[in-house]
C-alpha cells in the first residue's frame, strides 16, 4: 500500500477544501528559504506538514534536523542547538556539531518553540538574522545555510501577549504561517484517513485487507476527535489488531467513540406568549443542522447523510426543499 493511492500530498491524506488549500500554500513556498511557523492542535499534523516542506523543495537531498525544544533541558538545548567545544561543560568530552551546524544546505524543524527558554530565545534570534554562531565554549565562528520551520501546539500570540515568548523573534519566524486545521473543521477526511490507516496497519501487520461497515464509519464521524489525527490513526490501529471478521463494525469501536450523544442544546428558553408557528421553526432548525454537517463534511452528501443519521436520497429531498446549493470556494488564500 501507498498513500499515492489516496487523495492527498507528500503522505499527508486529504482531499477537503481547507486541506487542498492548505497543499496549495505548500506547494507556493517549498522553494524559498522563506522560516515557516506551523501552527495546530496536538496530532493534527504538523511534523508531517514540516516533513513535506522539507521533501517538496530543493534541499530534499540534504538533512531534514527535528528537535524538540519542549523535550530537552534548557542547559541540554543550547548545545543540542549550537554544538560544543571539547571541555566546554563537565561532560563535553569531545566536540561535537550542532543541529544548525549538521542541517547545513537543509532543513531544521524546531518543534514545539513556545517551550524555548528566554536566553534561548535571544539566541535563535540572533542566528536567524545572522545565519551563524559559536558552539558553546568556542570562538570560532560556525556559518551553516539552513532553513527553519518550527511548530508549535499553543497559540503563539498568546505566548507572546503574556510575556512568554518574544515578540521580534515571532515576527522573525512568523513569516509564513501555516495553521494545521483541527479534524472536527475536516470532516470529509475522516473517511479517507481511516480507509488509510486500516490499510496501513492491515498490510503493516501482514492481515487480510479489511473494511469498515457503514454504522462503525457513522460513529467515526460524528466522534469530535479531541486528538486529532493522531487519535484516529491510534483508535484504527486497535481495531485492526483486535478485529476479527473481515469488517470492522460497531462492535469493534472503542467505548468512547460510541458514547457520544447527540445534541441536546435548548433551542428555546421559553415559548413566547403569543405562541409560534412549530413547523416554520422545525424547518429552520433542520435546515441550520444540515447546513452544519454539509459544512463539516465538504458537502459531500454520503458523509452528511451518515452524520445526520438519514439516507442519501433523504437527505437530497431535504436539501431541494430548503433550496441547498454548495457555495463556490476561491481557491486563493
Ligand atoms: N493528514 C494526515 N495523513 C496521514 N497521517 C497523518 C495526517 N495527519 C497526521 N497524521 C499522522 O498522525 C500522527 C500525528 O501527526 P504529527 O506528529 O505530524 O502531529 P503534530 O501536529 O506534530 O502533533 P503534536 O502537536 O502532538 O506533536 C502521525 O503519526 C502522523 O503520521
Ligand atoms: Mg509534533
């Protein structure tokens, strides 16, 4: 199995509006050197978007460097970052190259860059503007030709509105941002992905090919998806190792995924004393739900169907009825 097999860009699955806009920006600046900042909740992508740039533009055949600045101490970090010279630290029994250093003619993916120490900060601002450094405890002046993308899952205005992240190196790195869009705003992917995973993990775990029924696919979509793609790829990997018939059903889905209740939102504090009119309000109110899951599912009519809970041809009869067409989207940013 490869992803080419399915709708999508460089290994990243997907085929609704927002993610074929998102491939678009992506296609646009894999050859600058331009420093991208990828934004997003946790599993929704952002290294494999960092991964993309990489692998889309010129320096593919040179070093893609993922850190984790959330990950490594702050006295580690800097000469993860920077390198060292022999005895510049108790343990610096040799010199050793930087991230920086080793990217050179490549790509360094900072990840998660909210978590960066304020001395840190300065730093990388320094060497973003001047594109060379010392390693820690040496003169010598290191010049390396690498481009920066960094990531992160918090909101870096907000870091930054609260005093927690520099406001000159957010404009430094904020270049280009890239946001990496929530599942629950990509309904229509839901399908392709978990057709993707159950695929993946199938041929991963060398077991027959597999489906997914109908039911099981309608509980995956109206699921919210708090972790993301990642949770998705996790959930179907559990199914398909615990799955016994050739298809996956209702009976194969995790607890949690099966106790999402429908809505209950009041629509009404109270009925007005002069009274309404009951059909007019049931036929706003169903017109606003299938507008909604239209929406959420790229107006792709099975999916909404399946979130609604009504058949295709159900659906369509309501759809005429309220006079539903699929606005037309501009494909430019
Ligand atoms: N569109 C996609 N197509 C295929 N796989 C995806 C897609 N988006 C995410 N994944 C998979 O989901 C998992 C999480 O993705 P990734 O690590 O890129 O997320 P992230 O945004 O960096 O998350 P975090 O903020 O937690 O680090 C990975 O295994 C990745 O391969
Ligand atoms: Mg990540």
């Amino acid at each position: 199995m490869t992803s080419t097999n399915y709708d999508g860009f460089a290994g990243i699955i997907g085929g609704c509006d927002l993610m074929r806009r998102l491939f678009a920006l992506i296609s646009k600046v894999t050859d600058t050197d331009t420093t991208i900042l990828v934004q997003g909740e946790s599993g929704t992508g952002k290294e494999l978007i960092a991964r993309a740039l990489h692998s889309q533009g010129p320096r593919r055949d040179h070093p893609f460097v993922p850190i984790n600045c959330g990950a490594i101490p702050a006295e580690l970090l800097e000469s993860e970052l920077f390198g060292h010279e022999k005895g510049a630290f108790t343990h610096a029994i040799r010199t050793r190259q930087g991230r920086f250093e080793l990217a050179d003619s490549g790509t360094v993916f900072l990840d998660e860059i909210s978590e960066m120490s304020p001395m840190l900060q300065v730093k990388l601002l320094r060497v973003l503007q001047e594109r060379q450094f010392e390693r820690v405890g040496g003169t010598q002046t290191i010049v390396s030709d690498f481009r920066v993308i960094a990531a992160t899952n918090r909101n870096l205005e907000e870091e930054v509105r609260v005093g927690r992240f520099r406001e000159d190196l957010f404009y430094r790195i904020n270049v280009i941002p890239i946001q990496a869009p929530p599942l629950r705003e990509r309904g229509a992917d839901i399908v392709p992905l978990t057709r993707y995973f159950i695929d993946k993990f199938t041929s991963a775990k060398n077991r027959r090919a597999m489906g997914i029924n109908d039911e099981a696919m309608g509980h995956l979509l109206r699921y919210p998806w708090p972790g993301n793609v990642r949770e998705l790829e996790n959930i179907v990997e559990r199914m398909v190792i615990l799955a016994t018939g050739k298809e996956l059903t209702v009976a194969d889905l995790p607890e949690k995924i099966l106790q999402v209740k429908g809505m209950r939102r009041e629509v009404v504090d109270e009925i007005p004393a002069q009274g309404f009119a009951l059909n007019q309000a049931v036929a706003d109110y169903e017109k606003k739900l299938i507008v909604q899951a239209l929406n959420q599912t790229d107006w792709v009519k099975n999916q909404a169907a399946q979130l609604l809970g009504v058949n295709r041809t159900t659906l369509i009869e309501k759809m005429k009825r309220h006079q539903l067409v699929k606005p037309q989207v501009t494909m430019s940013e």
